[in-house]
C-alpha cells in the first residue's frame, strides 16, 4: 500500500517535470494561494487591529441597545447621521442581569449624540468679560478672581478691555474703509454698520460709558458684534457615559491636557484631536501641521499643500491681530520688529513677515511664534476649564442649553491622530440626559410635584414657546431633564449659582445608573467568547423582557465595522477567479495528458492494474501540482507576511491610524489562512481533475495493443 | 484434447462498427499446454491480435468459451479479469509500452508493487535477477528513453515476467526491431521458456520468427488453418506472405 502510494507520487513527480503547461497551472496556484495568504493575513492583522481600535476606543466587545430602536446601532454614525436609537430606562435591571452571565466584565452605558458648541466671537468675548467686570465692580457677584479684586485693578482690566474694543472696532473701520474703495464690494457694506462703526469709533461714545455702562455694551452687543461674522460653530460629537467605568474599561483611553473629570461630577473631556484641529487657533494649527510634515520629509518649497498654508498664515492675521488690545499690539509690534530686524510698525504686515516661512527659517519662525505670539492670544477657543455651553435639540424638540465644564483633552493610546476615533468627546451621564431631555417616568412625577409647589405653570410642548417668552412666565427649572427650557427660565443670576452648585455637586452611583440612556457597552474578560455572550444576553433578555438587543463591535461600527469584511469578499472573488481559471487549465491540461497517455494507461490495465489505482494516479498528480505550488505560494506569503511583521506597515494617512489601531500595523501570520488555502487547493485540484481522472478510469486495456497513434 | 493453460472452444468474436459487424473469429478453437513456445500466424487483419486479447483476458470473446488457468472469462467480472492479469499472465507489447517516467528498475518493479505480495527487499531481489537475465543489470537506474529498441524489449520481458506468470503473451514483439535484435530477443524469450517452463504464445506475421516455435497456430480471415511445426508452417506462409527472404537457421 505504502509502497504503491510512493509509486503514484513518483508517477505524478515525474509527470510534472514533462508537461510544461503543468508551469503555467503551477504559477497560477502559486499566485492564487500566495495572494489568499498574503492578503488574506493582512486582512485579518487589519481586522484584529481594528477590532483593538473599536473595542478599545468606544465599542467594547458587545454593544447592547434597545430592540425597539428605529435604526440599528451605528456607534460611528451612518451615511453621517447618528442612528436613531429608543431610549433604555432600566439600566440598573439590564447590568444587573448582564453582569451575571458568564464572561462579562464591565457594563458601560452610554449614549452617543452632537450639538453644535459657539466659541463666541472675539468681540462678543471681550464684551462678556467687560460686563463681568462691571458687574464685579458694582457689588453684583461673579466668578470668585473678579469680585476678590480691589476697584482699582478693576478699574485697569477695564480701562484694558475698552482698549482692546477701540482696537477691534478701528480694525473693523479699516476693514469696511477697504470695501468701501472697493466700487464692487461698496455695494455689500450696510450703511447701517458704516454709521455704527462711525459713532463707537468717536471718543464721545466712549465718554460716556463710566454714565451707563450697561448701556453703552448693550449697544455695542447689538449693533457692532453682529459686524464680526467670524463666529465659529464646532460640531462636537460625544458620548455619554459613566466616565470612571469608561476609564477603567477603556484603558488605551489616556488624558492628554487637563486632568479626568472627578468621580460622579458633571464634566466633559474633549477629543484631543478635535481640541487640535477645530479649537486652535489656525495659524498656531497650521504651523504645528507644516512641522509634522517637514519632520516627514516634505518640502514648503514644492509641496502645494504646505505652500497654501505659508500662504494662509500669511494672510489670515485677522485672528490675532482682533485679540489684542492697544498695549498688547505695541509690545507685540515692539517684539516682533526685534526679533525680524525690522521698521515695519503695522502689526499685519510684521506677522505676515513673520510667517513667510521657508524650510530654511521654518524652526526659526516657529520657535518665535510660540515665544511672542501665543502667550498673547487664545491659542485654543476653547481651554481646560472652561465651562462650553452647549446646545442641543431635546428629543422633545426644544434647544436646550447645558453648561458642562471642561477637565482635559483625551486621545486612545496609537489612535492619537485617527479622526474615526478621536471625533467623539466624552460627557457625564447627567450633563448627557440634560441635553438629552428624556423625561423618565418618575422624574416627570417627581417635577409634577415641585411644581405643584411652587404654583409654577405645567407648560406644555405646544406652547412652550409662547408661555417661555410670554410675560411674567415663571417656570420652575429642574436638574434632571424635563421639558422646560430651564436658560431661558431663571435669571442670570441665580443660574450662575446654580450651575456652580451642578458642576461641583457630585452624583452617587445609584443617580448614576439610574436614568436614561442609549446604549451600553459590554466588556468581556476574553474576545473569543463574544458570539457566546451575545446568545446569552438574547436569552436574558427575553426571559426578563428587557428588550434588548445585543451585537458585536462589528456590527456596531456600523459600515466601518463592515470594511473588512468587503474587502475580504472582494479578496474571496479575487482568489475565486484566479483558482477558477486553474480549474479550467488543469481540467483541460489533465484531459490532454489522458488522451495523451492512452497507451500507458492501457499498458497499466493490461498488466494488472486495478480502475482504483488508474483515478488515484490522475487525481494525486494534481494534487501535488496543487500542494506542491501552493505549498511555495504558502511558504512566500509567510515570508513575506514575515518580513513585513519585522518593521510592521507604516500607516500611510491619519485614516488608517484607525485600522492599523496605532502608527503601524504589525501584521501577524497565522494558521487560519492557511489551513483554508490548503482546503481550497485541495478541493480545486481534485474538483478539476475528477471527470480527467474518471475518463482515464474508463480506458480499456486493449489500448495498450494499439500502437500509437 | 486435455485440459490445457489455456482452453478455447468454438470463440467467435465480432466488433461492430456502427452497422456493420465485424466478424474477427469465427469459430476458434484451440488448446495450450504449460511450457509450449507456440506462435500464431497469419497475414494482417487474420485475428491474430483479436485472439491474443482474448487469451489475455482483455477482452471476452461474443460466443464460445476461454479458459485461461482454469477460469472461463466470459464469467468473470472487470475486477476479476484484472486480478487474473495481473497474477497468471505476463504481456510483452509490440511498441514495448514502458512507462516513460519511470526508471529501468522502475518498470519491472511496477507488476510486483500492484500486486503488493512481496517485502520491498524480496522485490529487489526479483527486479534484478531479472534484469540480470535479460541482461540489464548495469541499465537500472536508465530511463526507457535512454535504451535502444532492443534494450526497452528486454525489459518489457522482464517486467512481463517479473511475477512468474504462467502464460506470457507477446504481439508481434519483434515488429518493431530490426532483424538481428529481433533474433536476440527471441531467442532471450526461448531461453526464459526453456529455464523456467513458461508458456510463451507470441503473434507474427514474419515466418523468421515462426522458426522459434514448437508448434505454430495458422490464422486467416479469423479461423485456424491448423496447427503445425515450424518448417510446415513457414513453406504454407511463403505463398502467402510477401516474398519470403533466405530462411535463416534459428540459434
Ligand atoms: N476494435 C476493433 N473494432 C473493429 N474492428 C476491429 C477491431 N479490432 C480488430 N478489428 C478487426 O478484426 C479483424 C482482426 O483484427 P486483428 O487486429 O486481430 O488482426 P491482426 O491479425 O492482429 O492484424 P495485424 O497483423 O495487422 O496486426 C480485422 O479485420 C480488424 O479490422
Ligand atoms: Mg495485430
């Protein structure tokens, strides 16, 4: 037996060597199996990097959401809107539950949603801090740094900001003074604006602002911030949470700026990357993005992209110049004509000088940069510790306003620069409800009675607005969600105090969990037992009716999640047409050999040789073309799988920072594809070759009398 | 007539081709005894080839009886019939028909390897005391390709006799060589005979090779003229065959 088996591989050894189109079928199975193992384990090195890159950064391994929703869950957004997920109010049931299966770690509820945060404009910030600064003065409250100052430094701060007004609205004149030179764009400049600019640009104007401060602000907030159309609207994406579990869950989650937010307060950590790209200023921006790229190996001199940011720093000064009051420009102008050696007295032109950057002076200019110009201006719109209001639409249609105050930035450990990771921000769970504005039952009960207290009007949603702006409205306002829009409700005054209260109160766990939210993360002591867990929280679920419904990470990614899998099809067709087209040689090169060997095979038969043995010749002898070939194929896409993994695969864009989960991607070889490569050759060779094979079963050992033909 | 290695009675064999048959024996008889050196004679198209498949348990006769080594064919099956091959018969072809990808050693161990009987160092042992027989030990590791007519002849006999079979068939085995080769392979298969009793039934058509024989079987047109000696049988075959040359003494 043994021994026959030798005799059939040496048979179909040697028949290789003879047919040369046996070549042909050989480099095609050796191109096939090497592209299936070569792809194929990138493939899935991608896919486990990227799994790393979504369990790590927000999916975790399981994301539960409630059955009833109208979308399914896409944790990174659909065709770019979030989907529309129906509200959990049982979260301390459902953990309860989930927490008992087998496997499961850590629940981690959550809730993803946007709203648009305003950076106020230069003018619209100074008057803010003007009026705070009045008000300190007159005994009227305040942040604690204003009202502990002394009337005289009072006095100077404000003396300062008019300062800066005066140099704003002159920028502002000088601005509207261009167009009106202009005949084309004269036209586009209200009169209305020209005449207002006019009158605060007067020293009479300003005379008169120790009489009525209030007054004189007032004006300039109606008539001149409306001027500057430079207001910035970020779009910021962020995920509610319970922020100590994320943490703890989350562990490539690290801060980066600032500190975490305290456990059980209120408070947002925003996307360092988004904190980067959207809320530096973009001069100080693009100069960091001009260093990357020369550190990178690229020129200003050629590249076109760094070309358009040399140019755009040089004339997009406006933002710094607007931020800077008469004493600060003159110590600027001073410093900048130091450090350029040059006359120049107008600061536009000495900061256009100064960005004139070149890849010799690159360093130079930079350093500079952050040495005399950044420590004067806001480098970012918004700062750690500052507190965002954020507006957002309630899901019953009302802009509701919430104050969340700022602790850090944060990024994911090797996604510090994938803009799929790092475009969510991260937000308490209350703050999250607030904007939310999902009333739960009891609340709503619990809001009913205070405001039976009170003797406060129920407003109801139809006329909301009505009542809300309606005289002498009084409304009572309540942490927790409801349906009032609490802003427009209490005074300014006793606002402030009691957002001071919410941003220091801390909220026991139980406040924590208690309450609405979207979705929840599971996390899992092993990946592998994710298919496990999932059958299992099903099962849960509709025992205990909880109405969930629970998928993988890669379900909850959404399209991104699906990425893999298309281009894992996409390979699959690839693979399929290459072996397709082997089969279809080998079937004809395997039945041309048959014809071929007529004589041998009847010879074969005559002598004694059973049909068995005539199919297993034919059949080995594809076979070891096949794993022969293959095995090479196998054996390269290995190696060179193998040598990629030594220095690992750059990441080519900040994109594929998100699927190389980090700056490279370290792809690892294992067994998996293989072991299907070799199914599949297997299967291709013998599938070819069956009906050959057959045929050469069926010669009659008569042949062997015949002579060649 | 005793019951002899091969028994045939009343075998008439017809092929069809499309509507017309083909009558390549009509009505043969004809009995074999162990350790003849017989040779079956006739001009082409006489059934030489036809009667030899039949012998040879290739092909089954359309009626009448074959009985080769005590088994009539006609009752046996496809499996059978090979076994029956493989174990009683040995086959030398006229085009040689080694197997081109294997070795000298190779070939002749092939019968043996189907068979699966013998340890491979007891299959060493017959592959080249046969080799030797013919004279081929120095050749084992050489491919057929590299051999002369004469040579890849010689291991066709050993490879037909490599598993001591009762009955070796040979068609024509010297059409394919030039005289004097033909003569040395003949007289390698007479020696063989003569050594170890087997029984040779070889075909031709050239009277030189029908001096070999003991006893020559006459065909024509598919039915057996007779059975006679040599001499008997070359003096009808001259004024048959084409012209005959100067008859040469066998060895
Ligand atoms: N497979 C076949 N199909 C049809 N007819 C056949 C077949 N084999 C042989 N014949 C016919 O049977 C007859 C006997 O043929 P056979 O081959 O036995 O003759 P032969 O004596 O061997 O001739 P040659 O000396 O030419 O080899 C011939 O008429 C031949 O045409
Ligand atoms: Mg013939």
């Amino acid at each position: 037996m043994i021994s026959r088996t030798v005799l059939l591989l040496r048979i179909a050894f040697r028949n290789l060597m003879v047919s040369p189109i046996n070549l042909l079928i050989g480099a095609l199975i050796l191109f096939g199996t090497l592209v299936f193992v070569l792809l194929g384990g990138l493939l899935d090195s991608l896919s486990r990097s990227m799994e790393r890159s979504v369990v790590g950064s927000l999916a975790g391994h399981i994301q539960i959401y409630s059955a009833a929703s109208k979308d399914d869950l896409a944790l990174y957004g659909q065709f770019g809107n979030d989907s529309d997920l129906k509200a959990i109010t049982e979260f301390p049931k459902i953990q309860e539950a989930i927490s008992k299966i087998d496997g499961v770690q850590m629940v981690v509820p959550m809730g993803v949603s946007g709203a648009l945060i305003t950076s106020g404009n230069i003018i619209d910030l100074t008057l803010e801090r003007l009026r705070d600064l009045v008000r300190a003065r007159a005994g009227q409250g305040g942040r604690e740094e204003l009202t502990s100052l002394s009337k005289e430094e009072l006095d100077a701060q404000i003396h300062a900001e008019i300062l800066h007004l005066r140099q704003i609205i002159k920028v502002l004149r000088g601005d509207a003074d261009r167009a009106m030179a202009d005949m084309l764009s004269a036209r586009a400049v209200d009169p209305h604006n020209l005449e207002a600019l006019h009158r605060v640009e007067k020293d009479e104007f300003w005379d008169g602002f120790e009489a009525d401060p209030l007054g004189t602000l007032e004006f300039l907030e109606n008539r001149i911030a409306p001027i500057v159309t430079d207001t910035t609207l970020i779009f910021l994406r962020y995920v509610g949470t319970d922020l100590d579990k994320f943490q703890h869950s989350f562990d490539r989650m690290k801060v980066m700026k600032g500190q975490a937010v305290p456990a059980g307060q209120r408070g947002m950590l925003i996307s360092d990357l988004i904190h980067e790209e959207q809320m530096k200023l973009k001069t100080a921006r693009r100069l960091d993005k001009i260093k990357d790229a020369l550190a990178n190996g690229r020129v200003i001199a050629t590249d076109d992209e760094l070309k358009r940011f040399v140019k755009e720093n040089r004339s997009q000064t406006r933002d710094i110049v607007l931020q800077l009051d008469a004493l600060k420009t003159a110590e600027m102008v001073k410093a900048l004509q130091d450090a350029l050696g040059s006359k120049e007295t107008e600061l536009d032109h000495l900061l256009s000088a100064l960005l004139d950057t070149t890849d010799e002076n690159f360093q130079k200019r930079y350093d500079l940069f952050y040495a005399l110009v950044t420590p004067r201006v806001r480098l970012y719109r918004v700062n750690v510790g500052d507190v965002l209001t954020i507006k957002a639409f309630t899901r019953s249609g009302y802009v509701r306003n919430v104050n969340v105050k700022v602790y850090g930035t944060f990024a994911f450990s090797g996604l510090e620069k994938s803009m799929l990771a790092g475009s969510t921000s991260l937000m308490d769970l209350m703050s999250f409800r607030d904007l939310y504005g999902y009333l739960t039952a009891d609340k709503a009960e619990e809001l009913k009675e205070i405001q039976k207290d009170t003797g406060a009007k129920t407003v109801s949603r139809e006329n909301a607005e009505a009542e809300l702006f309606g005289e002498g409205a009084e409304v009572v306002a309540e942490a927790t969600p409801g349906i009032i829009d609490p802003d427009t409700a209490i005074t300014s005054t006793g606002r402030r105090l009691r957002e001071d209260d919410l941003i220091k109160r801390v909220y026991s766990q139980k406040e924590l969990d208690d309450g609405v939210m979207l979705n929840a993360a599971v996390m899992l002591k092993d990946a592998r037992q994710i298919d496990r867990v999932i059958k299992e929280i099903q099962r849960v679920s509709d025992e205990q009716n909880l109405g969930l419904k629970a998928v993988s990470w890669q379900k909850a990614s959404g399209l991104l999640g699906q990425i893999i899998n298309v281009f894992r099809v996409l390979l699959f067709v690839a693979v399929a047409i290459i072996f397709f087209i082997a089969m279809i040689i080998i079937n004809n090169a395997m039945m041309m050999a048959t014809i071929q060997r007529t004589q041998v095979i009847g010879t074969m038969r005559a002598i004694g040789a059973q049909r068995g043995l005539i199919l297993a010749m034919v059949l080995i002898e594809s076979v070891v073309l096949g794993v022969l070939f293959g095995g090479i194929g196998m054996l390269t896409g290995s190696g060179v799988l193998g040598a990629m993994a030594m220095k690992g695969i750059a990441a080519p864009n900040d994109v594929m920072y998100f699927f190389f989960s980090g700056p490279r991607l370290i792809p690892t070889v294992t067994t998996g594809p293989l072991v299907i490569a070799l199914v599949i050759i297997l299967f291709v060779t013998v599938a070819s070759t069956f009906i050959p094979a057959w045929m050469a079963t069926r010669i009659s050992p008569l042949r062997a009398m015949q002579a060649d033909e | 007539m005793s019951n002899g290695i091969v028994t045939i009675q009343d075998v008439e064999k017809e092929y069809s081709l499309g509507a017309t048959v083909v009558k390549a024996l009509r009505g043969v008889s004809l009995t074999v005894e162990k350790g003849e050196f017989i040779s079956i004679a006739g001009p082409s198209g006489s059934g030489k080839t036809t009667l030899l498949n039949l012998i040879g348990c290739v092909d089954t006769a359309t009626r009448g009886d074959v009985v080769v080594a005590g088994k009539n064919t006609a009752q046996l099956s496809e499996r059978q019939l090979t076994d029956l091959r493989l174990n009683t018969i040995g086959f030398i072809f006229q085009s040689f028909n080694l197997v081109s990808v294997l070795s000298v050693y190779q070939n002749v161990e092939f019968p043996l390897l189907l068979q699966d009987k013998l340890s491979s160092g007891e299959r060493k042992k017959r592959v080249e005391s046969l080799l030797e027989q013919v004279g081929l030990n120095t050749h084992m590791k050489h491919r057929p390709n590299e051999l002369s007519g004469g040579q890849r002849q010689r291991v066709a006999i050993a490879r037909a006799l490599v598993t001591d079979p009762l009955i070796v068939l040979a068609d024509e085995p010297t059409a394919n060589l030039d005289s004097q080769t033909g003569q040395a392979i003949l007289d390698l298969m007479k020696s063989l005979n003569q050594q170890k009793g087997t029984t040779f039934i070889f075909s031709t058509h050239d009277h030189k090779v029908m001096r070999y024989a003991n006893a020559v079987v006459r065909l024509a047109d598919g039915k057996i003229l007779g059975r006679e000696s040599p001499e008997l049988a070359v003096a009808h075959a001259v004024g048959m065959d084409a012209p005959a040359a100067p008859v040469q003494a066998a060895s």
